[in-house]
C-alpha cells in the first residue's frame, strides 16, 4: 500500500443536492475535498458556490484525474442514486484504485444490495462502506446523522471526517461505526420506517383538529408549536407547526392548503417492512404509514367514494388537546419501540452486535426524527431491559402510563366520528396485543389444524398434539 500524504483527504462523487452539501461540509471543517461529477458542468457550478471554501476543493472531470488526486488509502464518497448507477460506477472505479482504498455509498440504498456490494470487494484489498445519512440539505451542509457500516479499516480513516461534519449532541458527534456489511443502511432503512410512522401520526392529529375540530392551520400550527416546547420536542413536530403557519404567496392562503393530499415515497418505509416481516416481526405503525401513503395516491376515486361511502359516524366530542399530545407521545414511543424491535432482531440475525443505545444517541440531533424522546430511549437502553423491548423499560413504562389513555381516547374518538387514524390506532393495537398475556392465537391454531391437521402445543403437555375436532 502506497501512502501519498498529500492531495485530497476524500473525494466527492455525485454532486446533487446531498452531496453537494456534504462536500461543503467537509471543506468547512478544513478536509481538502476533490470532487467530481457524470455531468461535467455541475463541477464549474459547484465550484461557484462553495466560493471562499473553493481552496480546499478541487474539481476533476477525468475519473482518473479525480482518483488520483486523493491521499492513499481513498475514502471516496458516492452521493448518487441508488442501485445500478452504484454498481456500475464500482466497476467502473475499481481498477483504478489501490490495495486498502474505501468506496462509500452515502445514498439510501437496500441493505441486501450494501452486503452483496461488499461481499463482492472481499478479498480484493478496496473496502465498501453504507452509510446512510440523515437531516436532508440543511443536515448535509451543517451537521447530519450519520450511521456508518463496513470495515473497522474504513471506520479509522472515516471517522474524524465523519466526526466533525456530523450533528453533535450537546458536543458528542452524532456518528458511529454501527456494524458490518449492510448495518449502517439497515439502521438508515429502519429510521426511515419511524420517520414515516412519525410523519403520518402527526397528520392523523392535524387530521383530527381540522376534520373533527374544524380548526384553521394557524390555528393547529400553534399547537404544534406549543408541542414542540414540550416532552414531544421534536424536529417533525416543529417543522409542522411552522408548515402550518406558512402562507402561500401567490393565493395567500395557508400554504397546506393549497398542497394536494397525496404522499410521495421513495421506497424506504417500504424495505422497512418487508424486512421486518422477513425478520419474523411485523412494525404495523410502519406498515399503517406506508399504506396511508398508498391509499392518499388513490385521490379520484376517494373523492367519489366520499359521497358513495355511508359511514354511520356517531357525534363525538373532539379530544382535548391533552390527549392528543399524550396520543402524540404514546404513539411515538411504540413506534420507535417496534423499528428498535427490528434492529434487535436484525442483529441477531446478521451478527451485527448493533448497539441500540448508541443508535439513539446518535438520532439524538441532526436526523429528521430527532426528539428528546431519544434521549431517554439510550438512557434506557443502557438501563437493564426485559426482554429486550423498550416498552418494559422501566422509564418508559411510566411515559406510557401517562399517556396511553389520551390514545385509547383520541383512538375511540376518532373511530367513532369516522376520522381514518391508521397509525394511531395501529400502536394502540400492539400495545394492546403486548399487553395481553393470555391472546386469541390458541383459536388460529384451533382451525389449522381442524382444516389442515397442522398441530399445536398444548398447555399442559409437551410435543406436538393434534385436536379431537368431533363436534357438528
Ligand atoms: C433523511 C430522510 C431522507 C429522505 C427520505 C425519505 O433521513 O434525511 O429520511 O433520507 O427524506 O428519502 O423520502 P421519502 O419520503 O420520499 O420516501
């Protein structure tokens, strides 16, 4: 291995939005940055707007001029998007890189993808990183979460890059090395999956005030603000009251009424799921927030079902704005209890040795799910935890008793006055289900084996039993 001291200390690939920010934040933080684009004319763009930060970047538009500009061993960063175009720029990359070089993939790409990409460099002397980045632009540019996989070589030349132009949480960065292959953008993956259950049980609560409550969104906007203030704390439940507030300049009325309800998404709330129910667990806030979005797409024929569909509501005293924020909080604290569940699981089952307190440390600022729930959570991780499900902890048990009858209440409201609150009613269910030591599988188990002799377990025997289905 050649180590060269001089040049670049890591090369940028990708010059969108993300990653335009990312290499404005390592120039900041004083890294010399070579960047490089498949569009050559973003590079001279680029190098416009990093203006006085221009001296610690340098632009290539060859590829080899690009790679040979960095300090061996290379970390080189691709911010592209995911799936071919990465694999086709390692192919690409690969015979002009050197024994001990990183190749970084900084996008949201498929875990499964991340650990076939770096099974395939085993052995070849360069290393593969996922590394799932959180905070959007602004995050990018001034401090985002960072969830780092790969190789513990890659780590040491990664980390005081990463430390510095990550988020910091009351001065600890919010970055850490989480794991092998595929962890950094499975933690990713599954943080998405509680950004969509956060993001969709914060709209069912709007939802609630302005179809139920009949209220303006300055009017909810203020509540939103008041939360923020508060034990729900948050980035998400900031941004909404804010969104709430904003005017639309061309009509000049409320900005979110003039946005069509229907939800975009790129695909990571989804491999949450999916993952999950490989993983044999079933994250049903997730899957409620991911299905919302799919029915919101269905604009046309909702709004004609609207007239068609007789829903027998029943009149129902809007809930207070107490239980509402208890909802809020209940419901926040299952949901990400359910994405910790599939860490955990996830762990297991890769040998990844995932640290859950660490992961909520390093959500604690930066990340759009950013709460000062998080914090409590690594407190109560790095607690003793039965069973190892955050919801038995202790500390949490105790937010959740206060705050579990504003969601059986804002729940029962709202299925009576026939407003759709999937998410929220989704964790009132698996809290429901948790709590009940004594459930109805014993009858699922009852019909497979009446219909397809499947066997069961008997309560007081050991072994595999089939029934006596003799009655009429
Ligand atoms: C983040 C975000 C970011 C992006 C996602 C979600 O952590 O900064 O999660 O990665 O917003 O791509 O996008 P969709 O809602 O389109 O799936």
């Amino acid at each position: 291995m050649t180590l060269d001291t001089s040049g670049a200390d890591i090369g940028v690939y990708g010059l969108g939005t993300m990653g335009s920010a990312l290499a404005l934040n390592l120039a900041d933080n004083g890294f010399n940055v070579a960047v490089t684009n498949r569009e050559a004319d973003w590079i001279d763009d680029f190098l416009k707007e990093a203006g006085d930060l221009g001296e610690r970047v340098t632009g290539h538009v060859a590829l080899a001029d690009f790679v040979n500009s960095i300090k061996t061993p290379r970390t080189i960063l691709f911010m592209i998007p995911s799936g071919k175009p990465m694999d086709m720029m390692i192919e690409t990359i690969k015979p002009l890189l050197g024994e001990g070089d990183t190749i970084i993939d900084g996008g949201n790409a498929d875990f499964n993808e991340t650990r076939r990409r770096s099974a395939a460099l085993d052995g070849t002397g360069l290393h593969f990183v996922g590394m799932g980045v959180s905070g959007g632009e602004a995050g990018a540019r001034n401090g985002p979460s960072i969830m780092v996989g790969g190789t513990k070589h890659s780590w040491a030349q990664l980390k005081p890059m990463a430390e510095a132009i990550s988020a910091k949480f009351e001065g600890e960065p919010c970055v850490d090395h989480l794991g092998p292959d595929g962890a950094g953008h499975f933690v990713k993956t599954v943080h998405n999956g509680i950004e969509y259950a956060d993001m969709q049980m914060i709209s069912e609560i709007y939802g609630v005030l302005r179809d139920q409550g009949g209220q303006e969104p300055a009017t909810i906007g203020k509540v939103f603000e008041r939360w923020s203030q508060g034990p729900l704390s948050s980035y998400l439940i900031e941004i909404t009251g804010a969104a709430l507030k904003s005017v639309d300049s061309k009509t000049g009325k409320p900005m979110v009424d003039v946005i069509l309800d229907k939800a975009g998404q790129k695909g990571t709330g989804r491999w949450t799921l999916v993952e999950a129910l490989k993983l044999g667990q079933s994250a049903n806030t997730v899957e409620a927030s991911v299905g919302a979005r799919g029915w919101s797409s269905e604009k046309d024929m909702r709004v004609a079902a609207e007239g068609l569909l007789e829903k027998g509501a029943l009149d129902t005293a809007l809930p207070s704005e107490d239980d509402l924020e208890n909802a809020m909080m209940a419901a926040r604290i299952l949901s990400h209890a359910q994405g910790f569940r599939i860490l955990s699981a996830a762990s297991d089952e890769f040998d990844w040795s995932l640290d859950l307190a660490r992961i909520s440390e390093i959500w604690r600022a930066g990340c759009i799910i950013r709460s000062s729930l998080l914090d409590e959570f690594a407190a109560a991780f790095r607690a003793e935890l039965p069973f190892e499900h955050l919801i038995l902890a202790p500390a949490i048990r105790v937010r959740l008793a206060e705050t579990i009858s504003g969601l059986r209440r804002v729940v029962a409201a709202s299925v009576l006055s026939g407003q759709p609150v999937p998410a929220l009613s989704a964790a009132l269910a698996w809290h429901d289900t948790m709590a009940l030591g004594r459930g109805t599988a014993n009858m699922i188990q009852s019909q497979r084996d009446f219909f397809g002799a499947h066997g069961f377990i008997r309560v007081d025997e050991e072994g595999k039993h089939h029934g006596d289905w003799n009655a009429v």
